[in-house]
C-alpha cells in the first residue's frame, strides 16, 4: 500500500461559477419511492393529461435498457405491494387530472389511491399497458422515457424524459407539441412556436452542472462544502432527516439481531441503519427521502451514516452539515463520470465514494487524504454491478458504508492503494475519471446480458407482463401482484 500522497490535482476552472445553492436545488431533491418508476409515472400522467378527457385505451412506453432494470422488481409506495414497470405505468396514466396538475414529479405516487389503483388493475387486466425497451439507446442518452397515452375517440398525449428523472424534453397532442405550463394550469393545450421548447426542464440543467464539477479539484469542492448559506443547511437538515426517517420505518418488523442499537459501535450501527433504509425504500414503503444525484438510495447511503457517526462523536453541527455537503457533491461528480443509470452500482460507488469524501472532511482531512480515500475505494468496490432497483440493493448500500469506513481509515493513517494497482490513477480525479471508462466503455454490454437474463426470468416465472424488443412495442399478458 502506498504511503506517499498524489500530487495536487489542478483546474482552469473558477469554483464560483458554481454555487451550492444552485446544485443543491437541482441534485438533493424530495421523492417518494425509487425515482425510476417514479420517473415513469410522471412522464405517463403528462402523457394523459395532454391526451384529454376521454377513456385510456392504450398506453405504450418506450424506454432505455437500464429504467427498465430498475423497475423490474421493485415496489410501488401506496400500490398494495405492486411491483415493477407495468404498474408504473398503469397507476401513472390513472392519476386524475386535479393530481396531476399539481406536479408532484418524483412526489406522483403520493396521488395513488384506490380509484386510482382500480383504474390501474382495470388498464392491466383488460391489457392496455405495453411496455418496450429500447436495446440501441445511445449511451450518452443515458436515460429515456418516452409514453404515449391514447384516449377514446383516438387522441395520443406524448410525454418525453431524457437525461435526467424529472427533464421533460417534450409533451406533444397528435404530434404536435404543446405547452406543458398552459396543461399544468388547466388551459386547453395550445401548439408551440417552433422556437418554444415543450418541456419545463427542457434545458438539462445538471448537465451543465456536472460538466462544472468535473472541472473541479478537490480543494475547490472542499471550499464549495464550506460556501453553504443558512437556506443550504436547512435543506440538508431536512433531507437528512427525511432518509433517517425511512431508516427507523424499515427497522420495524426486523428481529432484535438487525436492529441498529444492538451494535456497540456507531460505525456498525450506521451500516445497518442504511440497510434498513434502503431495504424499506426498496420494497416500496410510503416514506418520501431526498434523493441525491437522481437515487434515493444515494442520499441514503451517503447523509445518514454522517449522522449517526457525527452525532456519536460530538462533531459540531455546523462541520456535519459541511460533511453532508461534501459527500454530497463527490457523489455528483462520481455520477458525472458513471452516467445517472450505470451499468456499476451507483450506491456503492457512487454514494460510496461520496461517503468517504464526507468522512475525510469530518475528520479535518484535507485533498491528500481524500484522494488517497478515493484511490482506496476505486481499487476496492469497482465492479460492484447493478442489476436493478430491489431489496437486494440494501446489502449494496451497507456495504458501500462498511467500505468508505475502512477507506477513510486507513487514508487518515496516510494509506493508499498505489496508482500501480489496476484502474486506479495517481490522484482520486483520475481514479474516478478511470472508474467511469469502465462503467460507460468497459462495461457496455453488461446490461444486454442482465436483461438476457431477466428475460429468461420472465419466461420461467412470469414475474413481469413484459416483453423485451428492440424496437416495437409488445402485446404482453399483465400479472397480478
């Protein structure tokens, strides 16, 4: 192991042109369930919506390999224990018009009850609800959801959602594209100027953030942690205490033996309180978390072992704020290297190394030792493979914690894994920029055999009424759930 620090790692870029203020908006968000079915949903209530008044009698989505592995097997908040990209899609397209025109975003699911989940079984069960997966996405489209909702007598409401969960590129009727503002307010949807953009986020802002914080060094985004205003703190505050909410939900109904306060150590009992949280989230449970970098299993991961440990620890709450802000701002740039759906785990990389970042600067450390951190983490956890959003990620995201805890160690010791050890690079940028080759390039036909896969699943044990192609949409036979 090495004991020698990287050097420092330079930028041409001013770390004002970015404010935390700025990215906190657009990157610690509230949402209720996993955010891509959620996504989903809120692309299929814009599409009914444009769609008018009358009966639905086709829904049709197309999306990007990796939204559909995320919502293969996990559960729906408010559904009654349904689970997968059908039901999303079906309850999406069932929210009444009132629910919808208060743009819940990521927030939809909360508009779920048993009108809306009759309408939804009714969609289901009398096979209205086709799903397709896109297999030739380009990878730097990153994430697509397109819905099409058509109501009687034939009126098409089209939806679009690319780079992001919430960045709606177009809503359109019959083709033509409309005004989203004018339909969330109740005006009849009136065609655009061919200069007027469709979408309410149709500039994808945090793209033009994570290109900022790419251009980042260490030091400039410790100094971005320190920038905080009151209004950053109390976000953070209130996001913090919205994940460990889900954490103390999820606890309930697990034996003694899982339950955080039998650890004698608050490093332990940080690791299983995630566990918890990320296990509730997972399986559905109606708590609303922050999200972070568009997963809510990210903000888990990443602010509430900064809690836990801080608080145990007596650190200042002004220094567990800073932390906070910090873990939260290398999981961005992480995620910036990775793509917002990766083919790697993005909670255990990711959120991991967003983790320790927040750990170091707990611990007073400065660019050396997150750097090292950083190396440690890369050279220990890369490769970690997401096959999906499901219960299973709680494991993930305990181990995540359990790493970026050994990492900081032993970089706080002046310990690093060395730039000679496989993908890691002499600093901790270059060990991310390295991790993200192997995510997008390296990794690139991981997720067709993972679907393969979930196919065959699907054929085996009807888990899913879903049928993967690579261009037309699919009758497919609708499950109970």
């Amino acid at each position: 192991m090495a004991t020698t620090a990287p050097p420092p790692t330079s930028s041409a870029s001013d770390p004002q042109e970015l404010t935390f203020s700025e990215y906190l908006k657009q990157e610690w968000r509230p949402t209720l369930g996993c955010t891509e079915p959620a996504s989903i949903a809120y692309g299929c209530s814009l599409a009914s919506l444009a769609a008018g008044d009358g009966e639905v009698v086709d829904v049709t989505l197309l999306c990007d390999p990796r939204m559909y592995k995320n919502c293969y097997a996990v559960g729906i908040p408010h559904s009654q224990s349904k689970t997968g990209i059908q039901w999303a899609v079906a309850i999406g397209a069932s929210f009444t018009h009132e629910a919808i025109r208060r743009n819940l975003k990521l927030e939809c699911f909360s508009a779920t009850d048993e009108a809306v989940l009759a309408h939804a079984t009714f969609l289901m069960t009398h096979n209205r609800v086709h799903v397709t997966v896109r297999k030739d996405v380009e990878a730097d489209t990153d994430l697509l959801v397109d819905c099409t909702v058509t109501r009687a007598p034939a009126v098409k409401g089209r939806c679009v959602i690319t780079q992001h969960h919430t960045n709606v590129t177009l809503v359109a009727r019959d083709g033509v594209p409309v005004n989203v503002d004018a339909l969330l307010n109740g005006e009849s949807p009136s065609p655009l100027s061919t200069t007027e953009p469709s979408g309410k986020e149709a500039t994808p802002k945090r793209i033009s953030i994570y290109d900022r914080l790419c251009k980042m060094s260490f030091t400039e985004l410790f100094r971005l942690a320190r920038s905080i205003t009151p209004e950053d703190r109390e976000m953070i505050r209130l996001g913090s205490e919205c994940n460990l909410a889900i954490c103390a939900e999820g606890m309930k109904g697990f034996r003694e033996t899982l339950n955080p306060a039998s650890s004698s150590d608050a490093y332990s009992r940080a690791a299983i309180t995630v566990f918890h949280g990320v296990h509730a989230r997972m399986c559905g449970t109606a708590c609303k978390v922050y999200c972070l970098a568009g997963s809510g299993n990210k903000g888990i991961t990443s602010s509430v072992p900064l809690n836990i440990v801080g608080r145990h620890l007596g650190i200042p709450q002004n220094l567990i704020e800073e932390s906070l802000a910090m873990a939260c701002l290398v999981t961005s740039l992480t995620t910036a290297h990775l793509g917002t759906l990766s083919a790697i785990c993005g909670c255990n990389n990711a959120a991991g190394i967003g983790l320790a970042a927040g750990l170091v600067m707990m611990n007073n450390g400065g660019e050396r030792e997150l750097s090292l951190a950083c190396n440690n983490m890369v050279g220990n956890v890369a490769g970690m493979i997401c096959d999906g959003a499901k219960m299973g990620c709680a494991l993930k995201a305990m181990t995540a914690v359990d790493a970026a805890f050994r990492a900081v160690h032993l970089a706080m010791s002046g310990i690093g894994i060395p730039s000679s050890d496989g993908i890691v690079g002499a600093s901790g940028i270059t060990s991310l920029v390295n991790l993200g080759k192997v995510a997008c390039l390296g990794m690139r036909h991981m997720d067709e055999e993972i679907l393969h896969i979930m196919e065959q699943k699907l054929a085996d044990s009807e888990l899913q009424g879903c049928t993967l192609h690579n261009h037309s949409s699919t009758t497919t036979t609708p499950h109970d759930s």
